[in-house]
C-alpha cells in the first residue's frame, strides 16, 4: 500500500510502497500502538507513517551510526 506523507523537515512530499493493509492503517489511526499493528516493519517505516520523515532525513539530521 502507498503510504504519502509531507515531510516537517524538509517540507518534501514522498510516499513509500510499505507491506500494510488498509485495515492496518485504520487499526492504528484508531488508537493502536503503531508497534503492535505493524511489527513487520522497520522502525524507519513506522516513523515514517507516523510523521513523514525519511530514513535520509533523519540520518542528514542526526548523522549515521557511530563507528
């Protein structure tokens, strides 16, 4: 399912291609944890339904993992 969101950081629109079902997406705008209605998604994902920022986003803000 095409999820789209506009981005707070960057003010992009972008829109992924996630494995959810639109039962799913009610469930979670209806109160559920976004964890437990999505656990086979990355934490990347699920922050990206919740708030629109990339994965690109937040490594541009915050930097890569440390070496």
């Amino acid at each position: 399912m095409e999820i789209t969101r506009k981005s707070p950081i960057s003010g992009k629109t972008n829109t992924l291609d996630l494995p959810i079902t639109p039962a799913q997406l009610i469930e979670w705008q209806n109160g559920s944890r976004i964890q437990h209605v999505f656990p086979e998604l990355t934490p990347g994902q699920r922050e990206f339904i919740m708030t629109g920022i990339t994965d690109q986003e937040w490594s541009d803000m915050f930097g890569g993992e440390e070496e």
